[in-house]
C-alpha cells in the first residue's frame, strides 16, 4: 500500500470514527493531487478496503485531454471503508 492510499485511509477512518458517519467525502484539493488521488481510491477499491466509491471515479472524461485544474475544484470523491479496513484499524 503507497503511502497516499494509507493516509487516505488514515483520514477516512478518523472521520467517521469521529463523526459516526459511514461514508467519508473529500475534495481533491489541487490539480497536482488529481491523478494520484484517483489512482489511490481506485487501489483501494480494488484491494477491498472501501466500497460504494462515487460514480465519477471511474468516468474517463478527465482522460480525454482536460485540464485537471479547470475541474479539481468541484471533483468530490465519496466512499465507505469495509470491514476489511475497520478490523486492521482496531
């Protein structure tokens, strides 16, 4: 696991053991960090860590020749940790 995919983690589980809620939410907060961050939550999901990830992480539209810093701004990334990652946490 690279050390983005740990803090993402990191912070989604301090937010919802925090807040009791069950998804975590976050805005990619530069166009730097979009393709890594994407990347990340991708790896995620696919390792079984989270489930239920937003739509938008899989749409190839900011694949197509897009300025990521015309779109970061609004991007939202949504998911839910599984029990995989609440059981490692504990």
């Amino acid at each position: 696991m690279s050390e983005l995919e740990q803090q993402l983690l990191n912070r989604a589980y301090e937010h919802c053991k925090n807040t009791g809620e069950e998804y975590f939410s976050f805005v990619i907060p530069n166009g730097d960090m979009f393709i890594p961050l994407i990347n990340a939550t991708i790896s995620l999901h696919e390792s079984g860590y989270i489930e239920n990830v937003s739509d938008n992480v899989y749409s190839d539209t900011f694949y197509t020749g897009t300025d990521l810093n015309d779109i970061y701004e609004d991007f939202r990334i949504t998911f839910k940790l599984t029990e995989k990652r609440v059981m490692e946490s504990t």
